[in-house]
C-alpha cells in the first residue's frame, strides 16, 4: 500500500496554456489516483476466494499482492522522468489506459499466472499516471486553492486505503453476477473509461518540458535486481527452497552493486541517475530511509496475514474481514491528516515513537487473535502508530537540498513501496509457514507478531537516528 506521495519538480519551461477549470481538473486526476491506491489494498480480502477460485499456492497470492507493487515502485521515479520529458498531461492519459487496460484483463484471468502478470502491467500503469497527479496540482493551483487541493490530495490517499478494505469485502460478498473476486478489478474498468473520455477535455495541454532525462541504464539494472530478490523470497518456501532460487538472491546482489556503479557514473556524466548518490549522502536521509522501509513492510504484512487469519481460523467472510480493518485504516487516517495541527517542536519526535507504538500493538496481535473490540482496538492502536509515515517523509527530506528535492521524493517513495513488497514476501511467507506447521491461524498470528514488532522497533531506532543527525 502507499501512504503518501510527493513530487518536487526542478525548473521547467512551459508554453502558456488556459487554465482550467480546478474542480473537474481535481477531480478527474483525484479519481485516478484514487484507483491506484485502492487496487494496492482492495485485492486482500479477495485472496482466500482467489485461492480457491484458481487453485492458488500460498506463494501466488503473495506474487498477486506484490506484482502490482514491484513494478509500481521500480517504475514509480521513471514515470515522473517521463513526465517531465512527454509531459504531464500525455503520461497521466497513457498511464490511465494502461491501467484501465489490465484491470480489465486482471478479472478476466484464467489463471494465478496469467493474473500475476497483469497485475504487474496495472501497477506499470500506475506508476506512468500518479506521479503526474502532484505534478499537476503543483504547476495548475496556487495561493489557498493549492493548500486545498492538497489537503484533498492527503485524503484520497489515506481513503484510498480504507475504501480498498470495505470495497473489496462488499464486491465479494455480492458476488455481481457470479464474478465474485474478479468484480474488484473489473470495478475499474467503467471509472477508467468515463476518466479517458473526460480527460483530454479537462486535463491541461502545452506541458512538454525539457528539464531531467531518463536514467535508461538505471532503469535496466535496478528491475532485474529487484525481481532477482523478491521473486525467490516468495516462491522459496512453496518449491523446497532450491538451488536456483539462491543463485537468484546472489545474482541480485551482484545487480544492486553494479546499480550503485550505473548511477555514480551516470551521475559523473551530468546526467540524472535514477537515486542520486548526493541524496543519500545528506545528513539522515539515510536512516530515514532504512526507517521508511521498515514500517510499511510491517503494514503490508500486517495487511496480508491478518486477511488470511480473519478468514482463516475467525471464518469471517470477504465484507466482514474487510470491516474490521475500518479502525486501524481510520486511526491510520487520523494521525496522517492531522499531524501538522500539533506544535513544530513535537514532529520530529513523532516518528520514532510512532513505530514504537505500532510495535506494541504488534507485539499483542496474537494474543487477542481471537477478534471483537478488543482486537479492533489493538489494530487501530498500530495504524495510529503508522500514521506517522508522512511525517517520516517530511523529516527526511529537510536536509536535502532543494534541486535534488525530486530525487529525494523519488528514492522515498520508492524504497517505500518495495518495503511493501519485502514485507509480503518475508513476514507473509513466516506466516504461511508457521500456519503450515501449528495447523492453525491463530498460531501464525503469535509468530508474526513478534517478528512485526521486532521490524517496527528497529525502524523506531533508524528514525531516532535520523531526528539525531538532522538536528546536529
């Protein structure tokens, strides 16, 4: 799931355009975005009746889950390139297609592998058209209609999470037309549609841009080492862990050294590399970073395994699994929305001490495993907790200069998203072993929660570290 964007873009040259109209411009690429972040959490309270539907291993649902996510997050700095490079308008339109286009073909699947596949064309589609959206609102409103495009930017994002929980339970529960999971990619389609007919009318046009270039050899190295890593971390526990599977983590190892090579010298040549090596180098970006990735691992996984619980051992169905998880996705909300209201000197302490509150919920997960308030309470005390992620990103970014500021949004928010994907393919696979092997649930549900708790802590001490070195 994604918690929050943003884009800063260098200096641009524009041709003068007419201004649009800001309500149907808002709401077109609201719309939009809103459909990418849904699809990063609808999909969970489908996978038992996926499973079921398709015949699914565990290790498919995970690569369902995480499809989407990796090529979202690999993609996600490219697609802002090329923004710059085609411009904004053009690649929200293209992106928007792309995604509608695999929607589409994600409910007509006929199989876990086909479905896999189109889910990591969807989430390409996603990366080409979000990150045009803050592009837009930044370039196309100003003074106090900015604040507010922004404040409703915010909230699409945190409800993008919490409609994709009640909406996916809903879709599967009425099971239109006996399409049961496939309705909750094939939602997209219509909203997808009336999007591409309004939006070459709506969306403004003379954006071509001449700032950045694309970073084509980062591109090359950077997806291959990430697939070479996730793809055996899922897949190892259902095939016995086999050989080529640990060839595939070295050979990723290999691809992540010879991708921080690609980026220095792409960077020596004056161009752009895909993670400025500059940014890194800025005093706690670093850790910030390591804590960034962290604490949505640990929501992703949250997200996945409780599903599997609920409608596991708790025999909960689609829409009643998906309700339960209003309370932890509306703290999430709370905190996330609200945070700036309280005094500038408490910000940069809330970040740590929110991933230490998310693991204290974590750490008595198992223990009220058995649903009602109490557990509603506890998960509502770690989405709280995990509210904190925007302000993670505004902590990290105040130290990095302001021209390498769309390079330092980038790596963040892609280190983010492929937090989400490690945390599918470790904790998931834990949970899917420990249910395997105590027979039940429940008993995964103790398991994973130590292993949570343990992951929040540790990003509660990176954030710590990185409030220290920012402050120093």
């Amino acid at each position: 799931m994604t918690m929050t964007q943003t884009t800063d873009l260098p200096k641009v040259r524009e041709t003068p355009a007419p201004r649009p109209r800001g309500t149907t411009l808002l709401a077109v690429i609201l719309l939009g975005q809103f459909m990418a972040i849904l699809d990063v959490s609808i999909v969970n309270v489908a996978l038992p009746t996926l499973r079921t539907d398709l015949h699914a291993s565990g290790a498919g649902l995970q690569l369902v889950i995480a499809g989407y996510i990796i090529s979202y997050a690999v993609l996600l700095v490219t697609g802002a390139r090329l923004g710059d490079l085609a411009g904004h308008r053009r690649m929200f339109l293209l992106g928007l297609a792309v995604f509608t286009a695999a929607s589409l073909a994600c409910g007509l699947a006929p199989g876990s592998g086909s479905l896999i596949g189109f889910r990591l064309v969807q989430g390409a589609g996603a990366a080409l058209m979000t990150p045009q959206v803050m592009s837009l609102i930044q370039h196309h409103f100003t003074g106090p209609a900015r604040v507010r495009a922004l404040g409703v930017y915010s909230s699409v994002i945190a409800g993008g999470v919490v409609a994709g929980q009640v909406a996916g339970g809903l879709l599967v529960s009425a099971d239109l037309f006996g399409a049961g999971w496939r309705t909750v990619f094939l939602v997209n389609v219509p909203i997808g549609l009336v999007l591409l007919a309004a939006g070459p009318r709506v969306l403004p046009r003379g954006e071509r841009r001449t700032g950045g270039g694309l970073d084509l050899p980062g591109v090359l190295t950077l997806t291959p080492a990430v697939l070479l890593f996730v793809v055996p971390l899922v897949l190892g526990h259902e095939l016995g862990w086999p050989a080529w599977g640990w060839a595939s983590l070295a050979a990723s190892v290999v691809l992540f050294a010879a991708f921080v090579v690609v980026e220095r010298r792409v960077a020596r040549g004056g161009g752009r590399p895909l993670l400025s090596p500059r940014v890194l180098r800025a005093p706690g970006v670093a850790a910030a970073a390591a804590g960034l990735l962290l604490g949505p691992c640990t929501w992703s996984a949250f997200l996945f395994t409780t599903t599997l619980h609920l409608q596991g051992d708790l025999r909960f169905g689609p829409l009643g699994s998906g309700l339960m998880f209003v309370p932890c996705v509306a703290a999430f909300a709370l905190v996330g929305l609200n945070w700036q209201r309280l005094p500038a000197r408490w910000h940069r302490r809330l970040v740590p001490a929110g991933f230490a509150v998310a693991a204290s919920g974590y750490l008595v997960i198992g223990p009220v495993a058995d649903g009602g308030v109490l557990y509603e309470t506890v998960t509502a005390v770690i989405g709280a907790g995990l509210g904190v992620l925007p302000i993670a990103m505004t902590v990290a970014l105040a130290n990095v200069p302001a021209e390498d500021a769309a390079d330092g949004s980038g790596l963040l928010l892609t280190v983010m998203q492929l937090g989400q994907v490690a945390g599918v393919a470790t904790i998931g696979t834990l949970f899917l072993v420990l249910a395997e092997g105590g027979g039940s649930t429940r008993h995964a549900e103790y398991g994973t929660g130590w292993a949570l708790a343990a992951t929040a802590l540790v990003a509660s001490a990176a954030t710590l570290l990185a409030v220290r070195r920012r402050a120093a």
